[in-house]
C-alpha cells in the first residue's frame, strides 16, 4: 500500500517535474506540462505509460484498469492500495521517462550506469543509489552539492541520511 506522500516523493525526484492540484482536490505530476502521473480524489494512480509498460501492470495488478484515449491505450489507472512503494517507484519512473524530452529522458537513462566513485569527485563511499540520482540530476562535483540544503538532497530519491553525512564530510 503507498500513499499520496511516496507517489509525491517518487514523482517530484525527477527534473523539471511540476505538481498540479485541481478544484477536486485530483494532483497531478507533469514534465513541461504533459501530464505523467496523477492521483484522484478518490485515491486512484493513473499512470500514462507505454502500452508495453501497461501491459505489464495489467498483469501484475488485478485491480488495475486500462486507461485509454478513444481505442488507444495510453496508461493504467490502479488503486493506490493496491500497489507498494517499490512497483510505484518503477512505474512512475517508467512514466516519467515516457513524457519527458528525449534529452532529459536520455541524461536520467545515462545516470543508470554509472559506477560509484566514477563520477566527478563525489566519492565512492556514498553507493550506487546515491551516485545514480545525484547523476541522473546532473550534479557531479562537491561544489554542486555545496550549494544544496540537505533537504534538497534528501529528496532526490536515492539519497539518504547516511548519503548526505558523507557527502557533508567530504567537503569539510
């Protein structure tokens, strides 16, 4: 079960990713204004997806319905009690990637691979996770990190209290 609090975290940790909420008190998530990822009132995720990446959450999640414009697939809706924290992560990743530029697309998709300690002169002891967001937010040397609140680096998803001391030591 995930909460409007994780889908917000989740969504909001990808670049130039803006949050919208309406007179219904429906939120939705958008990457130059189109749309990724949104919650209803009622507390149903509708993610817009690949129809391949829809597939897959229709067959993971029995609960979950297709979401289409016309006839064409463009997404799932699911309940959001119905899906943890960890699929809602991928999913929403999945959707962000689909929306966003193919140039910001490509600079999140390049952090995928790097290697801890490989990138600028963040060190290696902060891990995998925190070396992927970090590089996937463009940010690649201690004087970037020098000029963000440890809330800010908190909430890049990946980055975490131990991420951060270490990350604060080294530019001691």
């Amino acid at each position: 079960m995930t909460t409007l609090a994780q889908l917000r975290k989740a969504a909001l940790s990808h670049p130039e990713t803006a949050e919208h909420v309406d007179d219904s008190g429906a939120v939705a998530f958008v990457v130059r204004d189109v749309r990724f990822a949104a919650v209803s009132a009622a507390k149903v995720v509708e993610l817009r997806l690949p129809a391949s990446d829809a597939g897959e959450v229709l067959a993971e999640h029995p609960t979950a319905q297709r979401l289409t414009r016309g006839t064409t697939l463009i997404g799932v809706r699911v309940p959001m009690g119905d899906i943890n924290g960890q699929q809602l992560n991928h999913w929403v990743r999945r959707a962000w990637l689909s929306r966003a530029s193919k140039r910001l697309a490509a600079r999140i998709a390049a952090g995928d691979s790097v290697t801890p300690g490989e990138v600028g002169d963040l060190p290696k002891a902060i891990g995998g996770p925190a070396t992927r967001a970090l590089a996937s937010a463009g940010i690649s040397t201690l004087a970037q990190i020098a000029e963000l609140t440890d809330a800010e680096l908190l909430a890049l998803h990946g980055v975490g209290p131990k991420a951060v001391r270490i990350l604060r030591e080294a530019l001691a």
